[in-house]
C-alpha cells in the first residue's frame, strides 16, 4: 500500500479540473468532491479489505450497464490516481506478464466478462492503490478551505449543494456521484495508483 496522499498543487488540480470538465461537462460540486477525494486518497474511501474490494466489483461486473468511458482518465497529473473503466478489465495481463499497450485495445468495446483471475488481479491492484494511513479530517478540512475559493469561482455552486457537501467535508466522508452525473454518464469505474496502473497497461504505448 501507498503511505502518504498524493501531492497536488494548482497546476495538477487545473488539469483534472479541465480534463473532468471535457469528459463529464454536467457534473456538478457534489462530483467535483468526490474526484478531489478520490485525487488526494485513491480508493482508500472504499476500504482495504480484500475480500470486500473484491465482492463489490464482481457484483458492478455482473450488472446490465453500457462501456464506461473513458477507459482511463487521469486525476493526479500522471502523478497521483487514475479512474479505471472496468472495461480495461478483461485485457488485464496474468500477474507477472507484461503490461498490455493501451493501443492495442479495440477501438469499439463489447461488453466482456473478464475471468475470476483478472478479477481478483484487479481487486489487488484496487487494495495496493489504498493508502496506508486513514483520512486525517484536520488536513482535509485544512485542503478544502484552501480549495474552495477557486472551486466555487468556476463551478458557481448552489446553496444547497454547498451545503450538503459542507456536511461531507466536516466528517471527511466520499460522496455519491450526483443523480444527474449518473444518469448522464453512468460511470462505473475503479481508481489505481498510476505506478501500479502502468504494471498493468503501457499507457503510452
């Protein structure tokens, strides 16, 4: 596991500002939390039980849903996290081979069941990108003062949803995606570590 959050400075949260805004134009401060949570903390949020990490994602697996895209979207400045279409799933290599070159996944996708071995590689891979160390509410609440000037000059958001995530950032609790987000964008995906990510997938390849 990783032992300390990810570094981030007004540069790197520009990019994964801008790069949200292109992929997901409608989200609103409620998602904007959520990927400032999952920038700085990875999965951590989602708990480091392996077992539990992994029930939870064959559950998703078996859902009727469409191809996530993005298959892979940066939110640390090719430093920190990335989000994970579970449709990178079934092209995981086995433990130990060499990651696959992202250019040779199809440019059109079909819905693919990976096998139980690329599950639980992926499970793993999800508890390894956890950081060791619990939330620490004080710095939190501390990242988020410093944060909201910028964030409400460019998402203008409304009283209410300050409000509710106001409540999340006072108990360093993740929110849900927002009901329009997930209507629009049906998102379904992991985060890893981009060193462990790049084990897995030649990113640049």
């Amino acid at each position: 596991m990783l032992t300390r959050r990810i570094a981030l400075n007004a540069g790197d949260l520009n990019s994964l500002w801008d790069i949200e805004a292109t992929y997901h134009p409608k989200a609103d401060l409620t998602d904007i939390y959520k990927l400032l949570c999952q920038a700085y903390y990875g999965p951590t949020h989602m708990g480091r039980e392996l077992a539990l990490i992994r029930k939870s994602l064959a559950e998703e697996l078996k859902q009727n849903r469409k191809i996530y895209l993005p298959l892979l979207q940066d939110i640390g400045n090719r430093k920190g996290f990335y989000r994970v279409s579970l449709d990178l799933i079934p092209f995981l290599p086995k433990q130990g081979e060499a990651p696959v070159p992202l250019s040779s996944i199809p440019k059109k996708l079909s819905r693919t069941q990976p096998s139980e071995a690329q599950i639980d590689y992926m499970a793993l891979l999800i508890q390894e990108s956890c950081l060791e160390m619990d939330v620490d509410l004080r710095s939190w609440k501390a990242t988020w003062r410093r944060l909201w000037p910028r964030i409400e000059a460019r998402y203008k958001p409304s009283k209410e949803i300050t409000e509710t995530v106001v409540q999340h950032v006072l108990t360093a609790d993740i929110t849900k995606h927002s009901k329009n987000y997930k209507s629009l964008y049906q998102p379904h995906y992991r985060i890893l570590h981009h060193k462990l990510l790049k084990t897995v997938f030649d990113i640049e390849a």
